[in-house]
C-alpha cells in the first residue's frame, strides 16, 4: 500500500522493520504508520487466553454460548 504524505501530500515511502515498519515522506520526512495498522504491538498467546471467560462466565452469559438464557 502506498499512501500520500498527512502534510504535504507527496507520495511516502514505506521502511520496512517488521513490527516496526513506516511510511516515510521523502519531501518532508513526517513518519506515519496509518496503513500499517495502527501503534499497537500484537497481543501475546498469555493476554489472549487470560481474556477467555471463565466457564461458570459463560454459563451465566447467553451471549458467549450462543444459547438463550433460560428464565430461573
């Protein structure tokens, strides 16, 4: 993906560094990382499991089973 610069709108070079790649304008040299998905670091395997509901959670929530909730 190639995007114009925020600033002066030339055409910005994208510098490839994994995690940290850029867009850099050759004109001004403003760095932008709009296309790149955003600032965020991807979420390690740990973070992701730790966001998992407990089971006695999703017994009690309809909306994560996928099932109605029945009336007590």
């Amino acid at each position: 993906m190639q995007c114009g610069c925020p600033d002066c709108g030339r055409l910005m070079v994208q510098v490839q560094r994994g995690l940290q790649s850029t867009c850099i304008c050759p004109e001004c040299g403003v760095t932008c990382r709009a296309c790149m998905g955003g600032t965020t670091v991807p979420l390690t395997r740990s973070a992701v499991q730790a966001m998992k509901p407990d089971e006695d959670d999703a017994e009690n929530n309809a909306e994560y089973t996928g099932r109605e909730r029945q009336p007590d």
